[in-house]
C-alpha cells in the first residue's frame, strides 16, 4: 500500500501538490499553506480515491481472497491493525509517525527548477523511511483516508468468508495522523 | 525482468520516450501523443527488443537450464503465468494493472529542464511499485511485447526437457494490457 | 536507524547542511569548510536530535519493550553492538567506516541547480552503501550522536527487564568515527 | 560489492567521469570518447583502487575472517566465481553483461544541467539491474579490476585458513568484460 502510495504521489504531484492525506492538507491549512475553502473538496477526493483504489486491489485479487482463509490477512489488505492492541499507546504511534511526516512536509525544500514528477521522491523516500522504523506497531497508516476509505471497502464488498471489519479500532488511524500533523503544523507556526 | 526494463526504459528514453510497450505506443496514439505512421515500426522493435533480450538471458543461463529440473520454473524465465488460472479474471488483473500505468504516464508531469536518462526514473518507480502491488495474480506483463517475444523464444530455442509453451495462456497478457491502455487513453481523453 | 538517518538528512539538509554527524561537523571544521564557532552548537543540538529520536521510538514501541524478552534486542534498538567483541579492531571499522563518509561527502559534486531535499540524496546513498558493506562488524555507528544519544536514553529511560547500556563499548563509536573524520579531512588538505 | 561500486561511482564522477571500470575506459577510447594516452594511467589507478578496498574489507572483517570456516566464502568477499564451472560460457556470460552496460554508458543521455553526484545514478541502477537479471552464473564482475585486484589481495595478504585464489579462473573476469565492452564499442561506431 506505501508503494501505491508512491504512485499516486509521482502522478498528483504536479497538480494538487501530492495532496492524497487529509492529515497533510489539514496540517498545510493550519500553516496558512492551503485555502480553507478547497480542504472538503480535497478530503472527499482523498476518501474516494482511497475507496477506488480498495476497489481495484479486490478485482485484481478476486480469486486470492476465495483461496486465502486467513481473515485477518484478508482485512490486512484493506487496513491497518495494531501488533499489540492498547488504543491510546496505538493513538500515540500513529500520531508520532504522522508528526514526523508533516514536519517534513512543512520544512521540505524545493529544488530551483521544478523537477516534474520527481518532486515527490523525497515525500516518497520519508514515507518510505518511516514504514520501515515506526512501522512496526500500528502498521503506519499516518493517513485517515488510506485507512478508513479501503475498510469501508472490506465492510461493503462480498469477500468470501471475510471477519468484521474491526470498527473497534477503525478511529485509531483517523484521530492519531490528524493529531500528528496538528500538531506538527502548530509547531510550524511557532517556529516560523 | 522489471528491472531489465528499468535498464531498457534508462537508455531509451531520450531517443524514443522510453516505448518499450506496445500498450503504452497505442494509448499514446489514441491520446494523439504519437504519430499514428509511426505505430506498426514501434510495434516490430519492440517485439524484436523483447526476443533478443530473451535470447541473450538464454546464453547467459544456459548451463542453469540443464541443471534446472523445474519445467515450470524454465518458462517463467521467459514469460508470465497466473498464479490461479483463471483467463477472464486474469485478464482484469492485466486490464486494471495497465490502466494505472498509462494513466500515470499520460498525466506524468516533465521536469523544467531535462534531466537526461533520469527522466525514466518516475515511470520505472511506477512499474516497480506495480509488481509489489498488483503483480501477484498474473506475474504483471503489462506489456504484450515483453510476454510475447520471450514465449516465442521459449518455444524456437533448444531448453533441454522444456514444458510446452503456454500458448493457451498467451493471449491474456496481450488483451489485458492492450485493453487496459485503451481505457487509460480514453479516459484522458474524456478528462482533457 | 539508517532510515532515520535518510529522513533526517532530507529535512535538514537545506538548513544546515545535512548535519547530523558530529565526525562531519568537526571533518569540515578542520577542512576549513565549517565556522568554528558553530561546532560546539551543532554537537549539542545532534546529541538533542538523536536523543529525541530515540525517546519517540520508545513510546512508539513503548508495548513492544514489555512483550520482548531478548535484552540483547532491546539495547540494540537503541545502540549499535560489535558482532565479534574486539575493542581497537571494532574501533578500526568504525575508523575506516567514517573515513569513507566523509571523504565523499568533502569529494561530492554539488548539482548546477539546488535540487532542494534531493541535495541530501547522494550522501544517503553513500550511508546505505556503507551499511550493506563495511556495516556487518560493528552496525556501522560511524556517528558519535547516533550511538551515545540513544545509549544515553536506554541508560535513562524505564524500560522494563532492561539489560546494563554496554557503557564499557559506547568509546568505540565515539572514538572510531572521530578518528575517521579527522584522517579523510587530512587526506583532504593535503590533496587540495 | 556492487553497492561500493555506487559509492565509487557517486563521488568519482564528476572527476573523471566515473570511469572505474577498465572495460568501459576501454570502450571509450574505442569510441572516440576518451583519450588514448590517459588509459594506462587510468587502468592502474582502477587497479590500485580495487586493491586498496580489498584492503580496507580485510581490516574492517578481520575477525570475521577468523571465525569463518567457508573457505569458498572468505574468496568470494574478494573476487567472483562460477556457479556452475564452464569456462567459455562463463565468458559469454560475463560478455553480454558487460555489453549491456557498456551500451548504457555509450548511449545514456546526459541532463540539461549538471546534477553533481546525482549524474551517476543511472549507471548505478544499470549496474544493479544487471546483477539482479544477469549476476546469477558468474556473479557479474563486469570489472576486471573489481576482479583481478581484490583476488590479488587475497592471494597476498594473511587470512586464516584461506583457500587458493582460483587463478584458473581469474582470466575470465577479464577476457569477458574486455570482449564485451569492445563489442559494445564497435556497435556504437557501425550506428554513429
């Protein structure tokens, strides 16, 4: 799902300024980066975006879901899941690894010349960066539209023998990244 | 194979735009991106590309094949197979995977200045992040030229104690991916 | 760790020059590269750096530390240990480790045009590289900042059944990646 | 190995153009592109520099050389060797290989503007594409100095228990990569 993540960034890039996270676009707002007037438009495209992509995975994958009988695998495709299930201490993973990710948004440099699609490798590199170090425990959403948009997904489409799509712990991955990138933007602000 | 397209889509880039995939030279057709005189020469050197690449990894591994005993392991030297046979579906899988490619190389945006070989470097991030997600069910051709031209070669070349070709296979990795361009190409048109 | 380290060097790299590593703070303060009177600054805030990075990854895995039982695992999170236990040959890797970063980081060509966060991309390269290669003896400190910040942290921080902090071998990247600063800056001057 | 080879790459490029590889000097002496009376001088430094990070290796793992009892692994840390022993078509493999890199080289585009280190990133992706697809029978020297002078090291320098540096061998690593190159060389004056 990161890699997917990288895709879109390569190709959004040069039109909405990689903006495939509400967390990011509501953190950029919050730093007067982004017009107010634009974000529910922004988010709505984000939560669709994320759902049409599930969408794909699940035509693609049609015949390994009928094959597979781990369900929590199945649910791992769409979502993610804690390692260690404590909601709060979940909460606080998410809102670390969101916290990174915005500060680096936000202090990010632009090269001289526009580099096209290439501007968004460093994003990607991050991203990257932060799966492979804080992903561990939470499975790194850092992102409420990747999570919540793809289980959605999973609770409507028929998936043979498919579990509930953990609503229980559906909030971790939207409260932690918007915090995260909150507070990184205040951070910003104070420090501009 | 992915990565050797990284190496083919580095050094072609600037001399042909990197069209190493008959689905892509067709999209970019359709999308009037390309001239429509040119397609059928394309279409040839890629197939021959595809062959000879093939031919070489042939010489280069030709020991290997006699100590290989896996008949199945051999074609998948050269060619694609789905993991659960499934031909509709599969070509879906192909469709879908194709769709997201051609999409993102007609809307990839072109850096303020040439960055000379480096300006492969988005679509081949595309393609590799494409494998890791999407690849899983038919081995991702996306590319009927780089399916074809080393079955082709699977069958001409002397590989000793060789299965038979697949050919009942053959055709989805040419459908799909050609399906899944025209849909990308049709889209963009509708959206421009 | 290393990931970190990309992270890091992408955010920083246009607001202090990537640095992050008091061996290459003090190597370009003896090339007469860095002001004097700036060093002292610089190692305190990439001890501060390092050791905030270190207390976020403890909460992050704040449950993990409770659920892991290998004490060895746990100290490692936070530090590097030699595979083979060898004072000054551990402290020659570590020697020769920094002499290769930083001789490509005073030899490294800058770009004709600011390329923004992606300046810090060939020097990430080069720490990757070194990982892969010469990282196996010792998990390649060659940073003072990034070894004794996070010690410093396991030292201090509550961490249940925790082992002692390895005090006895925290000299080795100390010492190691000073030295080796210090002998490519000197490989510098006289070559210039 | 191939990942110091980015490394050398990285900072040795915009300084000789990162010619570090006799084949491809060779080769563009061949074609025009370098001048005759530097190559010698060139091949020897190629040499002492592949000798001098063999060197480095053997401090850097001293101990490890120790604890090792693979005799077969301790040479490959220097130089390549076979998977399946057959000298010429050891050789075909090591002259396609080196083809392919040196028509990448010959025929890789270079940015409108100088991107500094960055400019050898695509002989670097090419160089480890080619491991990936075409490393398996020899273990692609595609160097002959990467070849010749670390098992010069070998043969030289006191490692516990070490085997013979298979010199029956050593002449394809070089034979190979020189066919190769030139080959490339002389396809590039036919097309130019």
């Amino acid at each position: 799902m990161g890699i997917r993540g990288i895709y879109r960034g390569l190709i959004s890039a040069p039109y909405s300024g990689a903006h495939l996270n509400p967390a990011v676009t509501i953190a950029l707002t919050i730093a007067h980066k982004f017009p107010t007037g634009m974000v529910s438009l922004y988010l709505l495209a984000q939560m669709l975006g994320a759902m049409l992509g599930a969408f794909l995975v699940w035509i693609a994958y049609y015949q390994h879901f009928q094959a597979t009988e781990d369900k929590d695998l199945k649910l791992a495709v769409f979502c993610t899941a804690p390692n260690i299930r404590s909601y709060w201490l979940n909460v606080a993973t998410e809102t670390i690894a969101t916290f990174v990710l915005v500060l680096a948004v936000l202090y990010m440099a632009t090269p001289e010349v526009g580099l096209g699609s290439l501007n968004a490798l460093p994003v990607a590199l991050v991203v990257l960066g932060l799966g492979l170090s804080l992903g561990g425990p939470t499975g790194y959403a850092i992102n409420p539209a990747r999570d919540l948009g793809p289980r959605l997904m999973h609770y409507l489409l028929p998936i043979p023998q498919k579990r509930n799509s953990d609503w229980s712990y559906s909030w971790v991955p939207i409260i932690g990244p918007l915090l995260g990138g909150c507070l990184a933007a205040l951070l910003y602000i104070c420090l501009s």
